[in-house]
C-alpha cells in the first residue's frame, strides 16, 4: 500500500515556488541574480491597513470567528462589489477564505466530481489545473495565442464545451499574461456561455485594481447578468493591497455553493486569521487613493520592460492591459545555441540557460501551459528591471 495518496500524486509542486526558491538558493550562495519570478508586489501594505490590525490585537480580536468570516468582512465585501461591480450580493452569499487559492480550491472541491471537465483558457496561472487534478476532474486548457494577446476567441469556448463541462475557469486580468478582457470582448464569451447552461463561470478578479492606460475592469456577472445565478465571483486583498503574506481571498455566489464551501472550510481550517479579516475590513472599506499611485510606478514599469524585451533578438512581447506581469514569446531564439553550445529547444532551456549565463530568474511559460514563452514579474524596483532587460537583451544577441 501506497503512504502518499493517489489524489496528493496527481498534483505537484508549484513551478513559480519552485523557481523563486532556486533564485533565493543561488542568492544566498553569492551569485548575482535578479528574481523575475515572483507574484507579489514589491510595495509594503499601506499603513492604515497595518493599523487597523493592530487595534484589533489590542481590542482582542484573536479568537475562533466564524468560519467563512466575521459579519464586518462580509459587509464590507458586499459593499465593495456593488461599488466596484454592480453586483448585488448579500453577505450570506460571501465566504472568506485564507487566501485566493484557498478559496478556489474549496470551491472546486466542493463542486467537482471525477471526470468532470473544467475549461482553463491558456496560458494559466499554475494553480488552476492541478486543483482540478486533486479533485478528479479532468483540466481541459483551451488556447489563445499571440496575435490575440492571449485572450480566449468565442469560437475556441464554444468548441471545447462538452456535456461535462462543469466549469470555466476565467481570469482577466491574467496572471501570466497581464491580458484582460473588455467589456466587449467579454460579452462575446458571455453569449457563448448564456447558450450552455451546463456551465458554470468561477471567475478569478484577483487583479482587478491593477490595470492601466484608463483600461475599465469588468467581470461576467455585471457584463451578462443573466449568468449571475451560475458565477461565482473570486476576489481578494492580497495583490492591489500589498497583503500577499495577510492571506485573505473572498468569493461571492449562490448560497448552496457558499454553504458547502463552509462546511469543507469547517473542517479543514477553520476561519482566516482573525486578524487579517480586520485588516482586510480596512483595506475595503478605507481610502483607495494608494491604489492609483502604486498603478502609475506599475504602468512606467510595464512600458520599460515591453519596448526593452521587444528590442532584444528573438522575442516578442505584447502589451498587456493590467496585472504586473508580461509574456513574451521566445520562438525566434528556438533551435539556437548559447555561446557555451547548448542548443535552446524549448522554454524551458530557454530559462534555465538564462538563470545560468546572465542571472536572471523568468517562469517558463510551459510551465502556465503555452510556449515557448516565458513570464516576468514587474513587480520588482525599475533599476533591477532595467538591468535584467539589458541582461535578456545581450543573452538573445549573443545566441546564435
Ligand atoms: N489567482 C491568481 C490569478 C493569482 O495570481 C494568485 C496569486 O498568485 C491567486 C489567485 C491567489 O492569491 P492569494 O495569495 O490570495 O491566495
């Protein structure tokens, strides 16, 4: 008999951990390396949030609450998608989790049975198909491409739905991409899904705040009220707040899903930290002003990194509309050679070859499910982007 389970063999470990470990290891052993490859802002969470936390220890906010969160957090919750996204919820149609992913994975647990498919537009982030895979469920990635800006064509939804379709999974903007979707070009996936009513929408708002150049958010509810009662909604504090290590992540839908989603957090762990619900009660309900002037350090810095990487032999990089990451594509360096004769056949050598021979750490994009291509994490200072733009431009020029 087998010590690991077959549902803990399915998945494995996370491959944007896995790089930032390397990096820190290669760090600590003095080597000089520029990490591209995490998913946080580098901006401290502000501090009228840290306030907020540290009054509630004081006030004795440090016990048991309930488990898929305190009355306030709720509240506030519904408040911010009404403001945010004309959305009308009522807080038992709330649950909190620790964290985004938390919240995703008792979502998916909660709902999906072996062989259901659940439609995942990539590139991806790297979560999404291995939950799906813990559950028994089948992962089925539907494709974008470049020409597109990686965001996902009616026809292409329309041709992956089945009759066991049970969910797609949306995210917009994207985490690897940065893409996000219109409020037309969402409608147009939208009119796809109102003809399947088999499918449910679990969409992914985690950058929400986070895009540029006047860009509008919009999410499936609001633009297609109509798939409302199959939606649900994701959010959470952790990427426009500052408040990755907080973990606080929050989704809204109908109350059967709610409830069970309770009653698997009942009986795993728990309710969030106490204390970041009244942090995040805080980051909703307090001033947003911080919001814009972090997204203008964002927007210089994804206008630095696209036109450099786009100046350097063999990439291509589209401009992507929110989030802090890009995705170039590497095809035009396939099938060269490093000056050290190693021969680049993927993304992956691609990235590895570049962590080696110029220090910098990039996700290979395979790894989100679409190549060769890979992705950087902007949020880092703009002198170490601009050095690790110059590093990728003379590693491309000096293959051949
Ligand atoms: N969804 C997307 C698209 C993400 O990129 C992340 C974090 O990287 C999450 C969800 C999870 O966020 P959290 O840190 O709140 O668990």
């Amino acid at each position: 008999m087998s010590l690991i389970s077959s549902a803990l063999k399915r998945i494995k470990p996370s491959p944007t951990i896995a790089i930032s470990n390397k990096a820190r290891e290669l760090k600590a052993a003095g080597r000089d390396i520029i990490a591209l490859s995490a998913g946080e802002p580098d901006f401290n969470t502000p501090d009228n949030i840290k306030e907020a936390a540290i009054a509630a220890i004081r006030r004795g906010e440090t016990k048991y609450t309930a488990v898929d969160g305190i009355p306030e957090l709720k509240k506030a919750i519904c408040a911010k998608l009404k403001r945010d996204n004309d959305l009308d919820y009522k807080p038992s149609q709330v649950s909190v989790g620790t964290g985004g992913k938390q919240v995703l994975f008792n979502a998916l647990v909660a709902t999906v049975d072996a062989g259901d498919e659940v439609l995942i537009p990539a590139p991806y982030w790297v979560s999404y198909p291995d939950i799906v895979e813990f559950c028994g469920g089948k992962p089925v990635p539907v494709m974008t491409r470049l020409e597109d800006n990686f965001k996902l064509r009616p026809e292409v939804l329309e041709a992956a739905i089945t009759p066991k379709t049970k969910w797609l999974i949306f995210n917009s903007p994207s985490n690897p991409s940065g893409a996000a979707y219109s409020h037309d070009e969402l409608k147009a996936l939208t009119d796809v899904l109102l003809k399947h009513p088999h499918v449910w929408i679990l969409t992914d708002d985690m950058y929400e705040h986070l895009v540029y150049d006047d860009f509008k958010f919009v999410t499936p509810a609001q633009v297609e009220p109509r798939l409302y009662d199959r939606t649900l909604t994701m959010n959470g504090v952790s990427k426009a707040y500052c408040m990755t290590g907080w973990r606080i992540g929050y989704v809204a839908g109908p109350e059967q899903i709610i409830k069970a989603m309770g009653t698997l957090q009942s009986q795993s762990t728990s309710n969030p930290c106490s204390i970041s619900q009244w942090a995040a009660v805080e980051a909703l309900n307090g001033p947003q002003d911080f919001i814009a002037s972090n997204n203008a350090v964002f927007k210089g810095r994804r206008d630095l990194v696209v036109s450099m990487l786009n100046a350097a032999e063999g990439l291509t990089c589209p401009t992507p509309e929110g989030a802090f990451y890009v995705f170039p594509s590497c095809a035009g360096t396939i099938g060269k050679s490093t000056p050290g004769g190693v021969k680049i056949t993927d993304d992956e050598v691609f990235a590895t070859q570049l962590l080696e021979s110029e220090g910098v750490a990039v996700v290979n994009g395979s790894a989100f499910g679409l190549g060769p291509a890979f992705r950087i994490s902007y949020a880092t200072s703009t002198e170490a982007l601009e050095e690790a733009c110059k590093r990728i431009q003379r590693f491309c020029a000096a293959l051949s």
